[in-house]
C-alpha cells in the first residue's frame, strides 16, 4: 500500500505568552496509506483533533515532519495542495459555513482553485447527490438540521475531489439516524477508494475501521486492528477508553455464562453467540412493562406548550407544538427525539430563558407564564447546562468561570472557594490543577466540564442538562455519569436532553420522547425503550440491553419486554438457559 501521509517525530506546543504549556504532540510518528479507513481515539486532551489539524497543514509542527502525498506541510507553497488531498469535516458543521444557500457553500472551494464555470457546477450536484441533499440545495444552511448539516459540511469537502477525509468527531451531536447515515457514507467513500479518518470517542465507530490508533497525552499508545485493540478491556481502560456497548456487555455475560464465546464485539454477534447456547423456545408474551403506580406531586408540569421561533415572518419556525410534560420531585427524567424534534426547545422553557408562547410552565412552584415571575430566583433553583458548553464560558480562568455565579450571591471569600473546589469535585476536575488554566486551552470534554461546574456550584434543586456526556471520552463518560446518579441520590432532579441511548437507560426513571414538536411517547424508561419499531420510526435507536432482549425475543425467547438494565437481563437469561 502506497503511503499518503507521514508523520516522522512530530512535536507540536500551543503558544501561550508568559507561560510554557506541555506538548499536545510528542514525537509522534506514524504512516497512513492510500485507500486507508483509520480511527484515531483517545481520552480528551490526548491530542486526537491537534493530530487531525497537521494532516491538511492547518496545524504546523514545532519539531519533525508531515509529508501529504510527499509534499513536506511546513513548506507553506504546498499548502493549497495538500488542502486539496485532504479534506477535513468538523464536530461543528456551522463552523465551515461560509455562504447562505446550501449549493453556494458547497461551490466554495472549488471557486477558490478557480475551476472553470461547468466543472463547479458538476462537482456540487456530484457532492450534494452523494449526501443526499441534491433537493435542499437552495436552502439557507442554518435553518437545516445538524445532521442535514454535516451532510453539507462533507459535501463541501467532497467537492474538492480530496484523496483523504478526516472527519473530527463529526458523529458527536447527532441523533442515532444522523450517526449512522454518516458512518454509512464513510464506508462508501472508502469503497470509492478515498482514504478516511475518524476522530471518534464512539467505540462501535472504531470497529467500522481497519485500524484504530490510540493517543495517550500526545503520543501513540496503541497501533492495530479493532480486534486487536479491543481484546484486552485493562489497557483500554488504562488509556480513558473502553469496549464497544455489545462487547462491554458481552465481556459481562460471559462471565456469568462461561459457555459464551468470548470477543463478541458487535450487538448480532452477541444475540447470535446467545442464541446458540441451549434454552427454551416458546413465543414470549406481547405488550410493554405495566405502567407504574400512582406518580408523585409534580415539580415540574407542562401543559399545551407551543412556541414558534421567528414567529410573524416567512422564516416562521414551529419548534413545539402542544407538548406535555409532568416531572415529579427527585429522581431523573430523560427528554431524546431526533435532531430538531424539540428537545432543547423544551429545556429552555424550564428556566425561562424562553417564556411560553402558549400553554403553560409551572416549576419548582414558579409560573413561568407570569411576566412578573422573578426569573433570577428561577435560574437559581434551575441549573441549565448547554449543549455546546463553549457557548457559556466567557471568564479567562477556569476559577474565576465556576466562581461567576455564586459570587453574584454574595458569598465571602472562603465560602466561594470551597463551592468552587466542591463544584469541581463532583465533575471529576482536579481543584489545584485546573483552577488556573486558562479556558481557552481546554479540549471540549474538559470545557463541559467546567460548564456543568459553573452550574452545580449554584446547587440548584433542579438540574437541566442538554447533551450531558457528548464530547467526553469513555472514562470520563463513565464518571460523570457516576457523579449526576449521586446528585440524584442526594436530592436533585435531573432532567437529561440526549442521543445516547446507554445514557438515558442507566440514569432516567421516565423518558418523552419529542418528533416533530410533539410529545410523542411518555413512559417509564422499559416501557419506552420495550417499543423499539415506534423509536426506530422516529430516527431513534435502544439501549445494547434492549437490541439484545429485542433480537432474542424475535428467536421466540421467553424473555419480558422493556430490559434496560444488566441484573434484570442476567435473570431473565438463567431462567430461559436453566429450562433450556
């Protein structure tokens, strides 16, 4: 295989004045051939997306060398060729929009290598057919979905003809449809023969490769198949990382049945290794799990609420439509819908940064309907972290950002000092490490971090977190996690936005889920997920417990609906085995 990037001992420091960080990139050095299909992982702050800007020369090495298809990056003369070998689609789509209509954007590049009128024009229907946005392709970009998007984000790369895509955690923001669609379009790309790389935190996404490489703190710690790589749980462990789902899941199982095979790396491997094994085959019974006894006084309640944005101009947007919503005190309940169903929408209401255009929100005894309301006194019992947390970090110091509100609350000098350190406590933030850095150098993991502290050091009754775990590395994923089911545990309800499944299943009593603007479906957490045709038409997806319990039940195993969870399954799966 012929090699179309090389990184021989590659050093790379931000700079900062006055201060002298520790290298992103350590010696790195490394080959990737043509027609590759590579994954890039690692813990945040390893150095994944600091790697990923060297390969189209956007990032230039302090020390050592990249070469695009030979052409040495520190030469600033093979800049605009490199560019054209290898095309890179962000995490953030909106941050490579640079015109108004769809067609336009796409046509970006290509104009700028001043291809002639008829070749543009061929390449963006080319490019736009490929994502499927052919039929969109006068639309103002913004008011897309972000998956629709990132489809533009990549037709735009793709109309530059590149040899190589890197895609930056380009799967991180979007609903399972969205995810899968583009994981879809990569392994076609690479069938073309285009060389891709992935930045993923999504270990099922790395099995999609034929090699993963994982960064530890700026240097490569492992190099090799998936198989490989994911046949050893310690080291991955040891590296921020773990197993896929259905392999994780699978390890589990096979722990409490030794006659299941081990390396199960993917959810139709493990229900057919299971099915395998010896059990009773009898129909199981219909329905979903019975609903649950009578529900406690509401702390939070929706009635009928509706809200258009741009409301009065052709740009009219209806972002709900009637949604209903009761949430009792204590405990959590999970909000998923596919991208633009609503969701965040719906959290804005809860405290008041919008205020119903119709209907009614109530909470924490606060009518949110009441022009009068004291919304000062909402936002201190109802905490709201953003979906992108850089959108609500403005102080310079991470210190001084987690200290900003409880300062506004009048606390002396020691009482604030310890919020601070107990706010980055509970987020897994080390206090005399992180209480200087500066916030601009955090990766995204550690800025959600310091986002959901700024919000906890208010200890708010009511939490409200928009994409919680998106952009967090598997440990840290895991830990935070963790550290939200003990807020639950000492009192505060939690309301969860989120795309991940796993999530919602190991934290939320109660799911809604939002399509269209409407609530859709209402339930405790098995009842919901026990409805997997009526998720998937919604462009969802289920929890791996829930593929599994679905998969064996369609085998005519007699196992109950609505299992979201492992000690349920791990019973319901002796007995059934035990008969067998």
């Amino acid at each position: 295989m012929n090699t179309l990037i090389e990184l021989e001992n590659v050093t790379y420091r931000y700079a900062l004045s006055g201060a002298t960080l520790p290298p992103a990139l350590k010696g790195i050095s490394l080959r990737i051939g043509a027609g590759e299909y590579v994954a890039i992982a690692g813990a945040n702050g390893s150095g994944k997306s600091t790697l990923a800007r060297h390969l189209n020369a956007l990032l230039i090495p302090e020390s050592g060398h990249v070469r695009v298809a030979g052409l040495d990056t520190g030469d600033p003369h093979h800049h605009r060729e490199i560019r054209r070998t290898v095309g890179m689609v962000f995490q953030h789509p909106d941050d490579q929009m640079v015109a108004t209509v769809v067609e336009e954007d796409v046509a970006f590049g290509p104009e700028n290598l001043g291809l002639p009128p008829e070749e543009i024009q061929s390449r963006v229907r080319a490019a736009l057919e490929t994502v499927e946005l052919w039929d969109a392709r006068t639309r103002p970009p913004h008011l897309l979905s972000a998956g629709q998007m990132q489809r533009v984000a990549l037709a735009g790369v793709l109309a530059l003809a590149p040899r190589c895509i890197v895609f930056d955690e380009a799967t991180a923001m979007l609903d399972p449809n969205g995810r899968q669609a583009v994981r879809a379009l990569m392994a076609r790309l690479h069938r073309e023969g285009i060389t891709i790389i992935t930045i993923t935190h999504f270990m099922e996404e790395a099995l999609d490769a034929e090699r993963v490489i994982v960064l530890s703190q700026g240097e490569v710690a492992l190099d090799d198949t998936p198989q490989a790589i994911f046949s050893a749980v310690a080291p991955l462990h040891a590296l921020g990382l773990d197993l896929p789902p259905a392999a994780d899941l699978g390890n589990r199982l096979q722990r409490r049945f030794p006659a299941l095979p081990t390396g199960l790396l993917t959810t139709s491997d493990l229900i057919a290794a299971l099915d395998r094994l010896p059990h009773s085959t009898t129909t199981p019974a219909t329905g979903t799990p019975a609903p649950s006894a009578t529900a406690p006084a509401a702390l939070i309640e929706v009635r009928d609420l509706a809200h258009t944005y741009m409301e009065g101009t052709p740009l009219a947007h209806r972002a709900l439509d009637g949604v209903s919503l009761s949430v009792a005190a204590e405990g959590a309940h999970g909000l998923l819908g596919a991208t633009g169903s609503g969701k965040s929408t719906l959290m804005q209401h809860l405290n008041g940064l919008l205020r119903p255009q119709a209907g009614s929100v109530h909470v924490a005894g606060f009518d949110l309907g009441d022009p009068g309301v004291d919304v000062r006194k909402v936002r201190r019992s109802v905490g709201l972290a953003f979906q992108m947390p850089e959108l609500q970090i403005f102080e310079q110091y991470v210190g001084d950002e987690i200290a900003y509100g409880p300062r506004l609350m009048g606390l002396d000098r020691a009482a604030l000092r310890a919020r601070v350190r107990e706010a980055m406590t509970m987020v897994g933030l080390d206090f005399e490490a992180y209480k200087d850095r500066l916030t601009f150098t955090l990766s995204g993991g550690e800025q959600r971090k310091v986002a959901l502290a700024s919000v906890l050091a208010l200890q708010p009754r009511i939490l409200l977190l928009d994409e919680p775990t998106a952009g967090l590395d598997p440990l840290s994923r895991h830990d935070l996690l963790s550290r939200l089911a003990g807020l639950k545990r000492s009192g505060t309800t939690l309301i969860l936005s989120s795309h991940q499944m796993e999530d919602l299943a190991l934290l939320a009593e109660h799911l809604t889920v939002l399509a269209k603007g409407k609530d859709a479906l209402s339930g405790s957490t098995p009842q919901v997920f026990a409805q997997g045709a009526s998720l998937r038409a919604l462009g969802l997806g289920l929890p791996v417990i829930a593929k599994v319990t679905e998969g064996l039940r369609a085998r005519g195993w007699p196992l109950p609906a609505g299992l979201v969870s492992f000690d349920p399954l791990v019973n319901a799966l002796e007995a059934v085995i035990r008969h067998g």
